[in-house]
C-alpha cells in the first residue's frame, strides 16, 4: 500500500515544469525567442558589413580593377579558412583516439538531456523536432557542401559584375528582392506561409522595382565607372564598357536575389536547425570546392577575353581585395547562423535595410541618387516589413511532406 501511494507523486514530476494553459514545457519558446533575437542582432551587423563590401567593391571597379570573377573567387576561397580547426582538432583526437565523425559535431549532444529516457511510459511525450534528428556527419557535411558551393559562388559573382554596372543603392535594392523569391520558394518547399497580406506586400515590392530599374535605364553612366570586362572581350562586352548599361547591372542584381533565395530556401529544408551541422566545417568546405571546382572558369574567361587575369597594381587594390575577403569570411558565415536561428523569410527581409544605408552611402559619398530610387527603395523596404509583420504572426511552417495551417487568411493552393 505504501507502494502505491509513492507511485502518483512520481508521476506528476514533470508537470511543475509545464505551462498551465499549453501543458507544455516554456523552454522551447523562450529558447526560441532567444534564438529570434540574437538572429536579428546578427543580420543587423550583416547588413552593415554587406553594404560596406558593396562599396568597396565598387570602388575597385572605379579604381580600374574590374575583376568581378577574381574578387568573388579570392572572396569565397578565404572559406576553407574554417577547415584548420577541424584539422587541428581531427590531429588531436586522432592522438588521443578520440571519434573523427565528432569532431565539431559536438553541439547536438547538449539536446541529448531533454529525453528521459527512464521514464517510457510517461504521460508528457516530447513532440518530434528537427533538433531530435542525428546531427550530420563529416561526409554528409561535406556532400552539402559540395552542392551549395555553386549557389553561393553564383550568388556572389552575379552581384559583384553587377556592381561594376550600376549604382550600389540600385543593386542592393534588387538584391534585396531574395525576399521575394524566398516567399514563393518557401511556399513550394513548406518553408513558409503564403497570405493575402503577403501577396500584397510583395506586389508593393515589385512596384518598387520597376522604379529603380526605370530610372537606371535611362541614365548614362559616369565615365569614370569601368566595366568589369576589357576591351578586348566580344562585341556585347564593349559595348557594355561604353556604360550605357546598367540596366544589364539591374538584371545581374535580381539574378543575385534568385540565386540566394534559392541557396537559403534549401539549405534550411536540408540542415532545418543550426544544432545539426557544424557551420565552420560547412563553410571550411565550400571554400575548399570554390578553390577545387571554380577554377576552370576563370581560365576560359581568361583565354575568351571576358575577363584577363591581372595581378592587383596598386597598394589601393590589395588593400581593397583584403577587406572584401575579411568581410566575406565573418559576413557570409554570420548570415547563415542568423537565417538558421530565424527563416529564411525573415533573413532576407532583414537585408532590405541595406537598401537606405545603401542610399545613405550614395549620398554621402556625393554620388547622384534619383527621387525614383528613393521612393523605389522606400516600397521595397515597406512591403518588406509588412511581410516580416505577417511572418511573425504565423505559426511555424514546416519542413517536409505536412501540410502547413496559417489561419483563415492563408492562400490555400
């Protein structure tokens, strides 16, 4: 009998820890907020290093260095910089005959705790999540990698010749449209919700588009902006040195934008939480395939005339080519870690604030900033934020085959 008067007290252990109205554990939420937080604090730094690396960019361009192919190979290669602790710590616990398929993979083994696994027949049962699934290992890791090294040298390349074409506010407001793409995207991959709201914001967005691009078609470059192409190169290259197309510069920007939010999109459906890869590795081997793979392509843009390979001349272009490669380094890696503990939605609408520092940074610099490319600016930046409203209104969407319920207002396909 005394048994049995021990056995309800046992039972009713893990209910202190649940919420009253939920009978759920707070922990995950205010794990999750924190997580939000620190997310938004780390792309607010990455806006400012992307916008500082834009102008630096261009600044080459304008110097004479138009080399947009060897900048974002240089810039991308600096990744497999992430790979020496990986190798130190492999030396290390090879020594010390420690697992290799651990090696950084460390950071899942603190969810570990969360299961108990002496009570099975517990009434409370923990909901599955992605951070329940087995953390990746070295090879899958590396197999990732080996795929999304081409999206984000793309991504790159696009933006940096597109640089060397028009303003750095108009590229950086097309560029900004990845939020766009992540929206529709993220509704095909279950990603995110799709709502009236939303669709009207992005229309809103398209509007300001049109704006920017109108008002670089009709402008003619200043002489001192450089194409990133010699003159040797074919006919079309020439005449794009003649300046008369940043319109060209626009369309590289927006490509830029669909080839990040591709690149977002699928490596959240793939990785779906920071606690399952070790993103120093991740990024230690997309620059190892950058170097291994990209190459090739520098040499046939090299014998074609595209773009000639040239040592850097002046003090000036190193300098300016080591600054790109130390932001690229901490900036690229941040806004994964960002766009992991936040969407993928919510990481590219936090880039449109680079869209009025951009501006800012045009102005300030006594470059000519047309009325058409702030009001263009100002539309982006507004339907972005109504799609950041909405986003934080939603449930969280789901990564896999489920269906996703968004309330009375989703657009239901």
């Amino acid at each position: 009998m005394s048994e049995r008067h021990l056995e309800p007290p046992l039972e009713m252990d893990p209910l202190p820890a649940q919420s009253p109205a939920t009978g759920k554990s707070d922990t995950p939420h205010k794990l999750a907020q924190r997580n939000y937080v620190i997310g938004i604090c780390l792309l607010l730094l990455v806006v400012v290093l992307w916008t500082t690396s834009n102008f630096v960019t261009q600044d080459l361009f304008v110097g004479g260095y138009g080399k947009p192919f060897l900048i974002t190979y240089l810039t991308t290669s600096t990744f497999s910089l992430y790979l020496l602790p990986f190798l130190i710590k492999s030396y290390i616990r090879r020594h010390h005959g420690g697992s290799e398929q651990t090696v950084g993979l460390g950071t899942s083994d603190e969810y570990e705790p969360l299961v108990n696994e002496d009570e099975p027949h517990s009434t409370v049962s923990p909901r599955p999540t992605s951070d329940a699934l087995p953390p990746l290992t070295t090879r899958e890791t590396a197999h990732l990698a080996s795929v999304f090294c081409f999206l984000w040298f793309l991504a790159n390349w696009t933006l940096t010749a597109g640089l060397g074409l028009t303003s750095v506010a108009s590229a950086t407001i097309l560029s900004s449209m990845s939020g766009f793409f992540t929206l529709i995207i993220g509704r095909i991959f279950h990603v995110d919700h799709l709502t009236f709201a939303k669709i009207g914001a992005v229309a809103t967005s398209f509007a300001g588009v049109i704006l920017v691009s109108l008002s670089d078609s009709g402008e003619t470059p200043p002489v001192t902006r450089p194409s990133p192409t010699p003159t040797s190169g074919p006919a079309l290259l020439a005449a794009i040195q003649s300046g008369e197309y940043s319109l060209l510069g626009d369309c590289l920007a927006l490509l830029s934008a669909l080839f990040y939010a591709v690149y977002v999109i699928l490596l959240k459906v793939r990785i779906r939480s920071e606690s399952r890869i070790d993103m120093q590795l991740f990024f230690g081997f997309v620059g190892l395939f950058n170097i291994i793979a990209c190459w090739p392509i520098g040499v046939v843009l090299h014998l074609t005339g595209v773009e000639r390979f040239e040592p850097p001349a002046s003090g000036r272009v190193v300098a300016g080519l080591l600054v790109n490669m130390a932001i690229t380094l901490s900036s690229d890696y941040i806004y994964v870690v960002a766009m992991l503990k936040t969407t993928p939605l919510v990481a590219t609408i936090g880039l449109s604030l680079t869209m009025p520092l951009a501006v800012l940074g045009d102005i300030g610099l006594h470059h000519p900033v047309k009325a058409q490319v702030v009001i263009g600016a100002a539309l982006v930046l507004v339907s972005f934020v109504v799609i950041g409203l909405e986003d934080s209104k939603s449930p969280p969407a789901k990564t896999g085959d489920d269906e996703m319920v968004d309330g009375t207002d989703e657009v239901r396909q």
